[in-house]
C-alpha cells in the first residue's frame, strides 16, 4: 500500500510540465482565434500532428520483426470496427501466436 | 417544455443532469482504457499516486499513454523528461483547433470561468458540447466534465493498483500493448485517404532517425515534422483547388 503512494519528483514534474502545455493548448484555441487567422496550410499541419506523432511512436516496434509488423497490419484492420479493448486484446493474441511461429 | 412558442430555459441542475446522463455511454468507453493505461503506467514504475497526479492534473489520454510510454522506455530523468513533456505537448496541439470551433460559445464568459471549464475540454468533452450546440450552458459543460474527471481518475489509478500485481508483463506479449493502442487511437484520426501521405511521411522520417539514434526520442519530432510539412502542402493544395 505504501508503494502506491510514492511520489515519484522526477515524474511529478513532468506530470506538471504537461499538465501546463496542455492546458495552455486548451485556452489557446479561442484565444487564437480572436487574434490570428490561420491559413489552411497551418490548420492542416496541426490537425496532422497527433497522427504523424502516433505514426512515429509506433513505426519503429511494429516493424522491428516480421511477427510484430503483422500483428499490427492485424490491429489496424479491426481497429475501427470493434471496441478497443477487444482490438488490444486480439492484438496481444495475435503477437503471442505469430512470434511463435515465425 | 415549451408553451406558445416560449421556451422555458432548463435549471442549472437539470442542465448538469442532463451532461451527466449524454456521458454515460462514452465513460463505458472510457473506464476500460483507463484500467489499461494504469496497468501499463505500473509496468512503467509509476505509482498510483504519481498515476492519479498525472490523470488529474493532464488529464488527456492519448497524451499519457505516450508519456507513460516514453518514461517506460528512457526514464524520467533530464532530457527524457523535456521529451516527454514535448510529446505531451504535440499530441495535445489538436486541442487549439477544438477550441478554436467552441469560441463563440465562450465569447460572453469571463476569462477566468473560461480557462477553469477549457481546463476540461477533452475530444469527449468537445464533441458533446459541439452537439449541444448554441443553447450549451456552462452548468451541461460541467455535468459532463465531471462525469468523465471523476470516471479517468478512478479507472487509472485502480488500473495501476491491479497492475502492480502482475509480476512480468512481458511474458504475455503484453510489450505489444502499447503498439496496439497507437494503432487504434491512430484509427481514431483517420480522415480518409488524405491521412495517408502525412503518415508515411511520418514514418519514413521516424525508421530513418531511429535507424540513427536509437532509444531517443527524436524520430517522433522528425515524424511530427514530417507529417506535418506533407499535410500543409496539401491544406494549401486542397484551398487552392477549392
């Protein structure tokens, strides 16, 4: 029980330092708004970010062995049709299985 | 409620009620991603209470699972913990567009009301409050800010509490976790064929700084460039042919 408790400094830190950016994400859109037009190459740059960052995440592991790759072509396929937990699950059954037989 | 054409405005309670209750499908959702981002933050060495920190004080979940990633891989000290606090930093950046369509509902509150309620304002939040519409109040804002708050913050930390009991994750495979929640959050950004090139963009850019320097962290700001630079190219592509 004591060990829940611990505070980690080093990760409080970080917690506060995103916890700042990302409020400051939050009240920045409308005052963004009321003060500056942004043209459609900056809208569509933003609105790409979280996917390119997620892409980069995960590029490097999925592709880091047959196995892996196939497993995440797998995910990617049922991703937008059944709940998520399910397609971690499937995911996580399908790596099990592959990297013994490949 | 209305009579002879006079609509007779819902109390703040009733309004709160009513957030309460257009959440409750999306904190189904919720809850179990929340128990999977605990588990994982415990695999990490996070405590519950360094869990419950970051969920209360964050409080955005695509971006803690990437921090809880990050610190799983390199640690939180020094330059590790400015990487992460930069990744928190651009998967959050969707939250200037989101906000940026809710302006004028804002636009009568005042500046210190307003930066309390954005605080909350997560992909949920927004849509819900995009689907209220012009009649939003801050008190429906706040019956489904609440609701989800309260919802991310116990699913965590229990999530990390029952992770803690798992001796060794990656027997089970369960170091793919992670790959696969990218993957359906990536999902979740999907737009159609035009995701396509700023993503490969993206990983190209990430394989070729990983295949450099390994561990680090700095394939995903050489992705994020990348997607970002592709996905500009064609916004203005896209208002010139419009």
């Amino acid at each position: 029980m004591l060990e829940s408790l611990h505070l980690d400094w080093s990760v409080f830190a970080i917690v506060l330092g995103g916890a700042l950016v990302t409020w400051m994400t939050r009240i920045g859109g409308p005052w963004l708004v009321a003060r500056v037009r942004l043209g459609p190459a900056a809208n569509a740059a933003l609105e790409a970010t979280p996917g390119a960052v997620l892409v980069a995440l995960v590029a490097p592991a999925a592709l880091s062995r047959p196995s892996d790759a196939l497993a995440a072509a797998f995910v990617c396929l049922i991703a937008r049709r059944v709940p998520m937990v399910v397609a971690v699950a499937a995911g996580v059954a399908a790596v099990v299985l592959l990297r013994r037989l490949l | 409620m209305s009579t002879d054409g006079i609509t007779i405005p819902a109390s703040p309670r009733q309004e709160f009620a009513a957030g309460v209750v257009h959440c409750l499908p999306i904190v189904a959702g919720a809850v179990p991603f929340g128990f999977l981002l605990g588990s994982l933050a415990a695999k990490a060495g996070l405590s519950a209470l360094d869990m419950g920190l970051m969920s209360a004080l964050v409080f955005a979940g695509s971006s803690q699972f990437v921090a809880v990633e990050l610190l799983d891989k390199n640690g939180s000290g020094g330059s590790a913990g400015l990487a992460v606090i930069g990744a928190i930093l651009l998967v959050n950046l969707r939250h200037l567009l989101m906000g940026a369509t809710l302006e004028p509902r804002f636009r009568g509150i005042p500046r210190a009301r307003a930066g309390l309620a954005l605080f909350f304002m997560t992909d949920e939040q927004w849509a819900l409050a995009l689907r209220r519409g012009p009649e939003l109040t801050l008190a429906y804002w706040y019956g489904v800010a609440a609701t989800l708050y309260l919802a991310w913050l116990a699913s965590t930390v229990a999530g990390t509490l029952a992770g803690a009991l798992i001796a060794d994750p990656t027997a089970w495979g369960l170091d793919f976790t992670f790959i696969a929640v990218f993957l359906c959050l990536l999902a979740g950004f999907w737009r159609g064929v035009g995701s396509l090139p700023p993503w490969l963009a993206s990983a190209a850019a990430a394989l070729a700084v990983h295949a450099l320097s390994p561990g680090g962290t700095w394939h995903i700001i050489a992705g994020a460039l990348a997607g970002g630079a592709v996905a500009a190219i064609q916004g203005k592509r896209r208002a010139r042919d419009a």
